[in-house]
C-alpha cells in the first residue's frame, strides 16, 4: 500500500544541482534548433547576459562558458593569475579543496585556510592568513559550500580582503546566487562565478563569471595558459556581436527565459522563497529529533546528520529506490554520516513535504525505533503548515 502510493510514484530531484526544471524552462528547450550567428539568437544571448548582470548584482558584463561550473572555477584562476603567484585558499569542504587544486595546477601557490567542516570562516581567519602570506594576489572561498550545506559571511570577509588594493576576492558562488544575497558590485567582489544546474534551474553546462575592474586589470598581465576559457578573446567576440565558439543555442534560450525568475523583485522572491524552504527543511528535521550538520546552514541545500545506528549510504539508496526521491549523500569524512537535501530550483510544497514522509518511512524500514511511521503524516503536515505562508 505505501510503496504503491501515488506520492511516491512522482519522481523527486531533490539534489543541491541539477535541480527540477521549470515549465517553460522545459518548454524553451524543446524548440527547434537555430544557429547561433543568426539576428535571432544574437538577440536572446544578449537578453541573457544583461539578466545575468542583474543576477550577479553588478555593472560588469557577465560571460558565458558551455562547461560545468567548475569550468568557471577554472576559469577565474587562468584568467586572472600567473604561475608561481600566491592565492589564499579557504578549504571547508569538497568545493573548496577543488579550488586549491586548480589553482595548484597552473603553478599558482595555494596557501589553504582550512576551516572545520560544517562551521563558517570568520574574517578574522582571513585577515591572520593574509598578514601570514602577504604576497597573496587571491582569496579564494565558497559562498555557499555544497557538500557540507555551509555558508561562509562574504560581505564581511569582503570587507577584509578589499583592504588590501592588490588582493582580489573570488567567490564560487554557484549554489549562492539566487538563493541567498551576493551583492558582487557592492560588496567588492573581485571574480563571481556560477553554474547553471543550481538556482538558475537549468540543465547543467552552463557557467558564468564576472570580473570587476580590479580584476580585470590582473587579467592583463595574468599568463597562466588559457584558450578556451580566454575571456579576453570572448570579451572581443562579444564586441562583434557573437560569442567566440559555437553558442549552446538550446541552453541559452533557456537562461533568458530562466533569468526571468532570478532579477528584479522575482530574483529576491526566489531568494526568500529558497530561505524559507531551509527553515522549514532544519524545522522539520528537529521534528523528527534528527539534528542539522552545519553550524552555519546554507539557503542552498541543508545537511541532516544521519541517525546513530543507521547506514546513510543505504538510507540515501533506499530513499531512491523505494520512495523515488533522490537527495545527496555526504562525501569523503561525511560519507554515510548526512544526508543533503537540496531546495533550489523548481520545488513545490508537495516535493518537500512528501521528502520527509518518505525519510520518516525509510528510517523505519531501516529499523530505526526513534519514531513509527506515523510521525510521517505529522511532518508533511508541519512542512505544509510553514510553506503555505510564501508561495513564488
Ligand atoms: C555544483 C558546485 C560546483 C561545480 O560543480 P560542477 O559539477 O562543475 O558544475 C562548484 N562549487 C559549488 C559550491 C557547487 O555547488
């Protein structure tokens, strides 16, 4: 009877990326193929790139990469730096480390500021690094880091690093922007990168970066080893009205009707609504006696530590296999001990409420004895209660 419930026969994303996609996201990429050098397309690419800025709060042009997001990652290292330069890493979790291993790639040197996982890094921890390393051109941080569902205060640390006139701030802010505030312009963010299969309710392959002033004139003299990810030689095309390589036609249509929902007031909707979905994701989590990971949670994704007793790699697979709803697990010294339910993208009501039924009913089969199975109707019923407040 519970496993042939209608509930659970709906397939549920519920991942921190990809993410469920909107209606006329969907639609959007279902259209007939155009080429990319024709008036047609060129219009719907600029479209999106002024709604880009607006995503990323800034003034500067926003450009496109067809790569995932660790693409801009990547990006933002060649295009700014020069081997044998120094960077300040701030390493909190997965995200972080792959930074620091980028940076390292191209011969930069990757000072790591290593911060617990799960817990924020103070500006002070900043400030201490750069009076340690002063040669330092970067600090590189997360805004949100995914794998540990943790946010690190940018604003604040912002306020440190542009102290210092030659030391950039780069922000990955791939699960950041359009779930919580990334003031790029106001709080002197340097570099900003993005991902399209986060908040912006895209498939993944698409990514974004923006350069300020300060970086832009780093990126002169930077000569680590670029060509696709030259922004300059993308900066030119754009100029002559076309992006450099062939446009993901498809993906891009989608991001200018996507953006729609991430600028003006919608793009601070989307921020509240993704807020309130993490309340109610560490409420509900609290009502089941399960405790939440991070001590500074994110607005992206929330991380659950998994009950004593039970195995978190089979709790995540059975979710899956029997309940039909994918959510993450944790990774390396996390592994099997959380679960990460992501809450951006196209989440209704019902996909968070019907998450938790599904968790109560796994831990169950699972055999753990901290409640029966009629807790399950008690949480959908919390989650409902805080959601119907805030509808998008
Ligand atoms: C998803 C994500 C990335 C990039 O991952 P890709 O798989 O390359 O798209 C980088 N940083 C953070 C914080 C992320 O959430």
């Amino acid at each position: 009877m519970l496993f042939g419930s209608r509930k659970f026969k709906k397939y549920r994303l519920m991942t921190p990326g990809p993410v469920p996609l909107p209606p006329d996201v969907r639609k959007m990429l279902a259209q007939p193929m155009l080429h990319h050098r024709t008036p047609e397309f060129e219009k719907t690419l600029f479209s999106a790139l002024e709604k880009l800025k607006a995503a990323f709060q800034t003034q500067q042009p926003v450009y496109i990469h067809t790569s995932t997001g660790s693409g801009a990652m990547e990006s933002a290292i060649v295009n700014t730096l020069s081997p044998g330069d120094e960077v300040i890493a701030v390493v909190s979790g997965k995200f972080g480390e792959r930074w620091a291993q980028i940076a390292e790639r191209f011969g930069v040197k990757a000072h790591l500021l290593e911060v617990p996982w799960g817990e924020a890094c103070r500006p002070e921890m900043v400030e201490r690094a750069l009076q340690q390393n002063p040669r330092a051109k970067a600090v590189l941080c997360q805004a949100s880091e995914t794998s540990t569902a943790t946010v690190h205060p940018i604003r604040d640390i912002a306020q440190v690093v542009a102290r210092r006139p030659d030391t950039l701030f780069m922000v990955d802010g791939i699960t950041a922007i359009g779930a919580m505030d990334m003031l790029m312009d106001e709080w002197k963010i340097d570099v900003l990168v993005s991902g399209s299969q986060k908040a912006f309710m895209l498939p993944t392959g698409l990514s974004f970066i923006a350069l300020s002033e300060d970086a832009w004139k780093m990126a002169k003299t930077a000569k680590c080893p670029r060509f696709y990810f030259d922004l300059d030689q993308e900066k030119k095309a754009l100029e002559k009205g076309g992006t450099f390589f062939s446009s993901a036609v498809a993906h891009i249509r989608a991001l200018d009707v996507a953006l729609d929902n991430l600028t003006g007031e919608n793009l601070n909707c989307a921020i509240i609504r993704s807020n309130l979905m993490a309340y109610t994701t560490r409420e509900a989590a609290k009502l089941l006696g399960l405790t939440i990971f991070s001590k500074a949670p994110s607005s992206a994704v929330t991380a659950i530590c998994v009950p004593e007793g039970i195995d978190g790699v089979a709790l995540r697979k059975h979710l899956e296999d029997k309940y039909n709803v994918t959510v993450m697990g944790g990774q390396d010294q996390l592994k099997g001990k959380i679960l990460r339910i992501g809450h951006l993208g196209y989440i209704t009501d019902e996909d968070l409420s019907v998450t938790f039924e599904a968790l109560v009913h796994s831990l169950v089969d699972l055999g753990y004895q901290g409640f029966d199975r009629g807790k399950a109707d008690e949480v959908s019923q919390f989650v409902e209660g805080c959601l119907k407040e805030f509808k998008p």
